[in-house]
C-alpha cells in the first residue's frame, strides 16, 4: 500500500479497528454551507438548502441499514454548516440515532456551527435537543483575515456566537482557528489568540492554512495576487500558540488540540485512540470490523443511491493488514501529548515496537524529534512540527 497522504496523517482520519463490545462513535456528516470559503477543500455544497430534506431521509436511510444497535459513546454533527439543518430536523436525527442504537446516558453529543448562522433561540433548542458541545468555526478575530478566508461572519459576530452559546447553557465550548495565513504577522496571530482567550472557551483546535489546489486561495498563491505562505513564520506562530495557551492553563493534549483539564474531545480521541468509528452521510468516514470505507463524495450520487434503497457507491473499501495495524496505531498514538504506551502496545501486539522499530526511531531520536519518557514514545516539542517527518518513517514499505 502506498504511503498515506500528507493530509491524511496531519488529521489522523484513518484507522482499522474491529468493534469491542459493539462500541462506537458515530460521525453525522452535513454538507450544506451558506458559501464556499477561499481555502476549503471540505465535501460540502453551497446552495443546495432545497436538498435539505431530501438528505435528512437519505441519512436516515443510511443509518437504519448500517445500525446493528451498536453502543454510541458519542456523537459528531459535522460538515459543512450543521447549524444550517432547522433545529426540529436537528431532534429528527438525534431522535432516529437514539432508536437505532444505545446510546450512552453522558455521550458526548457535539455539533459545528459557524457564527452568523445562530441565534439565541436556536442554540437553546439544539442544547435542550441534546447537543452539549458545540464547535465554533471562528478561525479568525479579525475582519481583515476573514474576508481573506472568505468566511461570512465578523469578529464582532464570532464574540457574539460565544456569548449566545453561553447563555443557551453551553458548558463546553470549542474554537477553531487558523494560522498561516497569507500575509499574517505573528503579533496579527496573537491577536487572534489573546482575543480567544478572553472567551475562555473549554476546547481549542488550531490548524496551519494548507491548500488544495483547486481552491481560489491556491490560485491566487500561485498567481502572485497574494504572498506565499511562509512555512517558518508559521512555525513560531504554532509555538507562540503552545506558549500562550500552556500558560492559561490548558493541555496540549494532541498535535493541534488545546482543552482545560477533562474537556478533551472525547469524540476525536475515539480516532487517535484507534476505536472503532462508524461515518454517515455524503463521504462519510468508517472504520470498522477490520475495514476502512467511505461513502460518495457526490451528494447527487449519494441522494440517488437512496432513491434504490442501496446504499451509496464507497469511495473506499480497503482492508488493513497487520504490519499497517501496527504502523497506523503508532503513527496516531503518537499524535496524542501524552504519546505510546509502549507496554500497553507490546501487550496489545505481542511485539516490542521499539526494537520493530530500531532505526526509525534512533534516527528521530537524534533528529531531537522523539523521546523515552516514563515508559512512554512521545514527540518532542520541535517533534511536533515535523511530526510527519516522523509518521512516514513508520509506514510499512
């Protein structure tokens, strides 16, 4: 098998694990979006909200055939925008998911939004609805960098988002954010962190800018309208991002994941922990009984599947063999702060990844991007820059 993408082994979204005691987490995937923003490369549709209800019964269609009554110990609303769908359509689906499966009295239930789709009234009915964490599409606090994005809210709204989401009675809140970007001064990145501070949110996901190809802000790179994005400045801005947030108490928890003690995503976890997934809607992740698949990427092809009653066309169906078992494990452990078990992966394995892996890792090791500590293989902080400097170097040939 060849080497996974770059893409793929920045987000951990690949894994290989057999269900254990009928567990899962379950991804809801929402494509709709107001617009297209400048960098996105994401499986969603700008305006296609006429196909609202088409979808919502080609989700529940998918689901009653994939469902075995498997346990749910969380549940991930994603998407593109979910808080475009009608919070009644939101109770429709968190309602069908709680009659096909059992799901946990305290599941983790969250859902994206993006300011300047919410109100007040909104954000209480999803949160009496059951949704108890909410993900805000922030990326910025300033107007300029927005627009850049092409994001279609303010920072004024995003504040507001915050405040409305805490009067609705969220307790756990994340931040998205994004750094990199074309043009931004480290002190502009402050900025931006300092003012995401202040909202004191529970949960903070931080991502560098990379661009496909296809996206108007490749082009624009590309075709020198905009300058190129600067590799090292980003680099001092993710390490001024460690600095800042370690100092107001929070835990680096995972290479681009911040939260206050006990308020790490559990969802997410379920990825780099290498539990057991199940993805529906238009390209839509799984990883389960040994498999790795994903649904059309097509919402035409994955709305005219439904139409049969079949379920839609995979985009992928691979099985995963034991020495890529083994690599994937390491390579998403070691996304995680606290890093390898190595106990608990001789135990799990019956192998000593260590020796496995002589030489990759005395090579990091020395590279000053690996370290031993209690028991444990954990990325240095320089590690954690060049992480796939590192993943690559455990993949099977």
């Amino acid at each position: 098998m060849s080497p996974l993408p770059v893409t793929a082994l920045l987000s951990g979204h690949f894994c290989y694990n057999k269900i254990v005691s009928g567990e899962i987490a379950l991804y809801i995937h929402v494509p709709f979006c107001c617009r297209k923003c400048r960098y996105c490369s994401f499986v969603s549709y700008a305006g296609r909200g006429v196909d609202m209800p088409l979808y919502l019964r080609a989700l529940a269609a998918e689901m009653k055939q994939r469902a075995g009554g498997e346990r749910v110990r969380t549940i991930y609303l994603g998407g593109g925008t979910p808080s475009l769908l009608p919070a009644d359509a939101i109770g429709g689906v968190l309602s069908l998911v709680d009659t096909l499966f059992t799901v946990d009295k305290d599941a983790e239930i969250s859902m994206e939004a993006n300011p300047g789709t919410v109100d007040g009234a909104y954000l209480a009915t999803v949160r009496r609805l059951g949704i108890n964490r909410l993900s805000l599409g922030v990326q910025s606090f300033s107007d300029a960098e927005l627009t850049l994005l092409g994001r279609i809210h303010t920072a004024a709204q995003a504040v507001e988002a915050v405040r409305l989401a805490r009067d609705a009675g969220f307790a756990n809140i994340n931040l998205d954010l994004i750094y990199g970007l074309p043009g931004q001064a480290l002190a502009d990145w402050r900025r931006s962190l300092e003012a995401a501070l202040a909202l004191a949110p529970e949960h903070l996901s931080l991502y560098a800018l990379t661009l496909d190809e296809d996206t108007p802000l490749f082009r624009e790179i590309q075709e020198g309208r905009l300058p190129e994005i600067d590799p090292d400045l980003a680099a001092e801005q993710y390490e001024l991002a460690e600095d800042l947030l370690s100092a107001d108490g929070y835990d680096h928890y995972e290479i681009s994941n911040w939260a206050r003690p006990g308020r790490a995503c559990r969802h997410n976890l379920v990825y780099w922990n290498n539990e057991p997934y199940l993805g529906v809607g238009v390209a839509a992740h799984s990883c389960l009984d040994g498999r790795r698949f994903a649904n059309d990427v097509s919402l035409d092809g994955y709305l005219q599947a439904f139409s049969g009653h079949a379920l839609p066309t995979s985009a992928l169906d691979e099985e995963i063999t034991p020495a890529l078992e083994l690599a994937e494990s390491a390579i998403l452990g070691l996304r995680l702060g606290q890093g390898l078990d190595l106990a608990s992966l001789r135990r799990r394995f019956g192998v000593d990844v260590v020796s496995l892996y002589r030489e990759p890792i005395a090579e990091m090791t020395a590279a000053g991007l690996l370290e031993r500590y209690d028991g444990r293989l954990r990325l240095t902080r320089r590690g954690r820059l060049l992480s796939n400097e590192v993943f690559w170097r455990l993949l099977p040939d």
